[in-house]
C-alpha cells in the first residue's frame, strides 16, 4: 500500500475578501501535517479578483497549485475537476469561505487507516437562522429518504481514498451527497465534530429557495441512481500473454 498522502481541493467562486486569509490558515496546516500535502485551488469561472490572487499565493508559496474553469459551472464540477487532477492517494475538501478550519483536519488521520471517508459535523454552527433551519430540513428529508446516516453532509471538511473518489458517478449536485456515494461502494464513513465560524467576507451564494429545493430534488435523483448503480468485485483474476504476430 502507498503512503498516505492529501491534496486538499479548495473551489473558489468570487472569494477574493477570502483567499490571503485562508492561505494563512492553510500554510498553518501544511506546517503541521503528518503526511505529505498539498493544496489545489478550483477557479470556478469567478469575475473578481479571486484567480489574481490564487496566482499570486501559489507562485509564492510552495505546495500550491490551481486549476481555473474556464467559465462557472457550480460546485459539483469544481470538485469533479479537482478530482480528475489529483494523484495522491487522498483527497481533502474544504470550502474557501473561512467558515471552517483546515486545522481540523488533523483530528481525522487517525481514523483514515480504518475508514474510507472522514467528514466534519459543524458544531455550535454559526450561521443565519435561514440557513440552519432550511440545512436542517435538507438534512432530515435526506436521511430520512435515502437512510445513509449522516448528520451533516453539507460540512466542507472531508478527507476520501481518492480511489473511491474516483469511482464516484458525478452529477449536479452531487457534493451533497459524497458521503452516501462513498457508502454506495462499500466504504466506511466516519463523522467528527469541528469547529464553525461566521463567514470571514463575502457572501453566501445561496437563498432559501436554492438551499431547500435543490437539496430535496437531488435526494430523488440520487435515490434514482442508486437503484441502477452498477458495483462488483473480482474475485479471481488471470492475464495471460498475447499473441503476436500469429506466434503463440
């Protein structure tokens, strides 16, 4: 088996009040982490400065890289791509917004060995009261329709085997649903209190209408999709050589 080591995806849509801090948190991490890491940001297609900024950081920083869509495509697909990119043999995830600290993630290395996916459950959450009671909603009806157990699933602290993450079947919206999409291949999922934040600068892309009724059309989809999800194992294997040119 490979070392362990993380790439932490970081999407980014218009942050710029954002970033400089965050790099300060995250070179924080990178200091003290256990295994080798490194982060890669996601330019989701933004229209102020963020994609100057991430220049700028991961020109100056050692362990930082980005990649920048060419226009906004949503989260999803940011985290889709990030995963496409990375080669270590774990990935970590974790929002641009400040709300959460990346030094959390040293809570979950110990439990990496037993479990295939390790993911934050926001604690004393420090948002509007919109947006705790419609997660709240999102959350119940989720679990409730699909039973995968998970507390918080909208938390954006994850660390996955970057096997299983590249075995996820993507689809819009599909980052609501990365811990039952883990469980869908037979992984293990661990859930960790952390540590929330009110927003550091900014602000939310998201409404009372978007945080509810994407959440509760998504959980159709996925349940649609599970009841076709094609998964195997091979038991036994042989490979034998080729015939080349007619010789055997």
């Amino acid at each position: 088996m490979d070392p362990l080591s993380l790439t932490i995806i970081v999407p980014v849509y218009n942050e710029e009040g954002c970033l400089e801090r965050l790099s300060e948190a995250l070179d924080a991490f990178l200091g003290q982490s256990p295994v080798p890491t490194q982060v890669l940001f996601v330019n989701d297609g933004s229209t102020d400065a963020s994609l100057s900024q991430i220049r700028e950081i991961c020109h100056s920083r050692i362990g930082y890289s980005f990649i920048s869509l060419s226009r906004n495509r949503g989260l999803s697909t940011a985290i889709k791509a990030g995963i496409d990119h990375i080669q270590t043999t774990h990935i970590g995830y974790i929002d641009s917004d400040l709300q959460t600290s990346p030094m959390d993630f040293m809570l979950f290395f110990e439990h990496l060995p037993h479990y295939d996916m390790v993911i934050g459950i926001r604690a004393k959450r420090k948002d509007t009261f919109i947006k705790k009671i419609s997660s709240k909603i999102a959350n119940g009806f989720r679990r409730y329709m699909i039973n995968d157990g998970i507390k918080d699933t909208g938390c954006p602290l994850k660390i996955m085997s970057t096997a299983y993450a590249k075995r996820v079947p993507f689809f819009d919206g599909m980052h609501r649903f990365l811990p039952a999409l883990i469980q869908l291949q037979g992984g293990k999922v661990k859930q960790l209190p952390v540590q929330h934040f009110e927003r550091f600068a900014g602000y939310s892309k998201y409404h009372l209408f978007n945080r509810l009724w994407g959440p509760l059309n998504d959980t159709f989809a996925f349940r649609w999709m599970r009841k076709r999800y094609i998964n195997y194992e091979i038991a036994e294997e042989f490979a034998n050589e080729p015939v080349v040119n007619g010789h055997f």
